[in-house]
C-alpha cells in the first residue's frame, strides 16, 4: 500500500462526509432529533457518537492508541446536541481532526503502526477500519433522513433510473469504472 492509496480512502472519507452533509440539508432541524423508539438512535446522537469516535481515533493517532482514555463512549449514545447548530460544530471538529491526520502522514511515517483498543494496525488498516465505520453509520444517517424527509432529492442515482443515467455516462464517453464523482 501506498500514500497514493491512503489519498483514495481520504477521498471516499469526503464522500461520505457530503452523503451526511447533504442530507442534513434535506431534513427540518427536528428531524435531526427524531428517534424511531427507545432502542434507536437519533441522527443528532449518530453524529455525537462518530464525533467521539473521530476525536479518539484521529488525535495523535500516530504515537498515542486510538481508545483515548478521556473517551466516554456510553456517552456519545445520550441526546447530548440540543441544536442543529451544535451538531454541526462537532461534526465538523470530528472530520477536521480525521483529515488533519490522514494530511499528516508522508513517507518518512508511512509504515509506522497505530494502535486501536491496543491492536496494531498499518496506517492503511486503521484508515480502511474507520472508513468501514464511518460509511455505516452515515448509511444510517441517510436512511433516517431519507425517511423523515418530505421532497428527498437521492443522493445517489434515483430509483428508477439506471438506465438512463448509464445510457447518459456511456453516451458522453466518461466511463471509467468509477461515477460517484458524477452522483448527485
């Protein structure tokens, strides 16, 4: 593995962190605290919990392990945000400190292993695992909103229409294997 594969996974991170960001834009800022029952979570306390995950996983997650001591987990799952705007602050001090990591690494450090919950990992490894979490969760996001949403606009390609958006890529010659630079 290579920088110029950690610069991919950096890249599907800012996906997923625009799936969150474009359904937040969707959704009344009282959907953004809506919980199904007692055993589901709000997008408010989703966003709270991937905000202590980020923090603990991504500060200095080149020399300390990435299960922080000052984590309180248990309580990333209470309904802590009170407001859009606050959940909006955390998420976005939660992706700064993923991004401020992932810009941190070169070639002199590359090959340095990182720990999770004592658990050595590549830099590559660790990355891919919070990846897999993150993209999770914000599925979870997307889906709730996609719910609760009174004109949802797909963030993706729209039911239906396959065809036509592979008849369009085609047509215009763009296909490389890859299109969620062209989702919308």
């Amino acid at each position: 593995m290579s920088l110029t594969n950690l610069k991919s996974v950096k890249k599907q991170f800012e996906y997923y962190k625009s799936l969150g960001e474009k359904t937040f834009a969707q959704i009344s800022d009282d959907d953004l605290f809506f919980e199904y029952n007692e055993h589901s979570n709000s997008i408010a306390v989703t966003v709270n919990h991937l905000w202590g995950n980020m923090l603990s996983r991504w500060t200095d997650f080149l020399t300390s392990d990435g299960e922080k001591e000052w984590r309180n987990r248990d309580q990333e799952f209470e309904s802590i945000i009170k407001t859009k705007e606050e959940l909006l602050d955390k998420w976005n001090e939660g992706w700064a400190c993923v991004f401020n990591a992932l810009d941190s690494v070169n070639e002199d450090n590359f090959d340095t292993k990182v720990y999770i919950r004592n658990q050595a990992h590549s830099i590559m490894d660790a990355a891919l695992r919070q990846l897999a979490h993150y993209a999770y969760h914000i599925g979870q996001i997307v889906y709730v909103g996609r719910m609760l949403s009174k004109d949802w606009n797909s963030l993706t390609i729209p039911k239906g229409k396959s065809k036509e958006f592979n008849q369009a890529k085609f047509a215009k010659g763009k296909h490389d294997g890859h299109f969620t630079d062209d989702i919308k």
